[in-house]
C-alpha cells in the first residue's frame, strides 16, 4: 500500500529514546499485521477501576493502531476483538462490548471514509445483536468501495469454527457431486475461512504477555512471526507497535526451509 512519508515522519517525531522510525526499513514493512489485544480488564482493575473503562480505553488504543498501520502503509490488519468464547463473559459486560462495538463503528466511520480503509468482519455475525449486526452492515456497505487498507474485525471468532464451517461447506459440495474431494487443496480450504482473499499475517501482536493463541487463526498464522509485549491493550501505542515491526525485521524467516549465505 502507498504512505505519504512525510505524514508518516511528522506521525513519529519526536521519537522516543529506544526506538525511532529510523529503525525500521520502510521497504520491508509485513504487509497484514494481526492482533490479540489483550489485557483491557486488568489495565482498568490496576487503577481500581470498573473492567468496562478497560474497554473503553481500549478503543482509544484501537484507533491509534488503525491510524498507525494506514501511515506505515500497511494492506491489512486484523485485531481480535470477541471470540466464541468470549460469551462465557458476564452478560453485562458481553452487553457493553456489543453496545461499544456498534457504537465505537458509527464514530469511526468518518476516520474509514477518510482514510480510504475498507472494512470487513471475520467471524458468524448472525448470534450478534440485531443493533451491533446492523452497525456492521452500514459500515461494510459504507466502505465497499475503499480501496485503500483492509481492516478486519473478528467478532464472535473462533478458528476451530472457521475450520469446522469450511470442512461442512466442502464436504456438502463433494456429496452434492459437484466437487471431487481429490481436488481440494490448501488454496481452496482457505478460500472458505473468513480470510478469504486477505494475505496471511506476517507478524502476530499479543499485549499483555500471554504466550497462547486462543483460537485465534490457526491456519492462517502457521508461518508469521509473533511478538509478545506485557503491555496491556489500552497503553499499545505507536511506539510499542514500531517495535514489534523492529523485531520482526530482525528474525531469519526460512518457512521451513534454509537461508542461503
Ligand atoms: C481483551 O481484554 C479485550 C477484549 C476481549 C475486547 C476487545 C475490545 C476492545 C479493544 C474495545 C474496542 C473494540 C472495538 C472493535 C470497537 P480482556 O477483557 O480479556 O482483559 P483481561 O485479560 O485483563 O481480563
């Protein structure tokens, strides 16, 4: 994706004592970055506040990294924002977080408009509430057209799922006699997960120190890079963010095979 470099330098400046744009090589940028955000509940219980100021500040968190990733010139990003499981949750906190979800998308779509970034949603969308599911609607229609960054939400996400509706999916055309099961491949297992289309992510972001993936695209991060921070969710910022693409600038990444020297 084309960045303004100007606006991107102004964006990082001044620059911190450990990490500067300087740092990276803006030739070498992972073109999707994924994230788990982590961390909002125990951010908020640190500062003996209620978990949903968690949340709320985590937005905060969330707009700054879409801003950050359409700067850097990133083609996608994907943040984890409400697992399958996630409805185990007290029903009144499951309720903020669809009422913030909804709400959250109607503030933020005059940022998508302007930033020409193109939405969509990883995840069944069908168990959400009427509300939040038509906020989501209006903003995929709104910015079918973007041409600039995919930004993809994963709402009521679980890979086990993803996989488990693509099998079914195949398995019904193959009984229907109109797929030979020998022509599935990988290729076409993908084109059935939520990703569909989208590059695999380069580089995993996980805050607040967990080292699980929490079913979180299992097939799709067989080869990315992954960076773990203690920060939580609402103090990711910019900088944190440039040095994670730090770190992954500096792995050898073989896929399996050898680096020639
Ligand atoms: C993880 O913190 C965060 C979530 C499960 C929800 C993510 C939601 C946001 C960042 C709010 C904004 C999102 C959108 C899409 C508008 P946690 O509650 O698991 O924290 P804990 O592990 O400390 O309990």
């Amino acid at each position: 994706m084309e960045r303004d470099e100007d606006l991107l330098r102004a964006y990082f400046s001044p620059s911190r004592d450990d990490i500067a744009l300087e740092d990276i090589d803006l030739g070498r940028i992972p073109s999707h970055v994924s994230i788990i955000m982590d961390g909002n509940g125990r951010w908020a219980q640190a500062r003996g506040l209620d978990r949903s100021k968690g949340h709320v500040a985590g937005v905060d968190s969330l707009r700054e990294t879409v801003t950050t990733s359409v700067r850097l010139g990133l083609d996608a990003l994907s943040v984890y924002a409400f697992s399958t499981e996630n409805w185990k949750r007290p029903q009144r906190e499951v309720e903020l977080l669809m009422h913030l979800f909804a709400t959250t998308l109607v503030k933020e779509l005059p940022l998508f408009h302007q930033e020409n970034v193109r939405l969509r949603f990883l995840g069944d969308l069908t168990a959400l509430p009427k509300k939040t599911f038509d906020v989501f609607q209006q903003g995929l229609d709104e910015t079918a057209d973007h041409t600039g960054m995919t930004f993809a939400l994963a709402v009521n996400y679980g890979s086990r799922a993803e996989m488990t509706r693509a099998c079914r999916t195949l398995a019904e055309r193959a009984s229907a006699g109109t797929l030979d099961p020998a022509d599935i491949d990988e290729a076409m297992v993908s084109s059935q997960l939520y990703t569909a289309g989208m590059p695999d992510p380069e580089l995993l972001i996980r805050t607040s120190g967990e080292l699980r993936l929490s079913n979180y695209l299992l097939w799709q991060l067989a080869y990315t890079e992954f960076y773990v921070t203690d920060m939580y969710w609402p103090d990711f910022d910019r900088w944190e963010f440039l040095r994670a693409i730090r770190s992954f600038q500096g792995r050898d990444r073989r896929f399996g095979g050898v680096i020639n020297r």
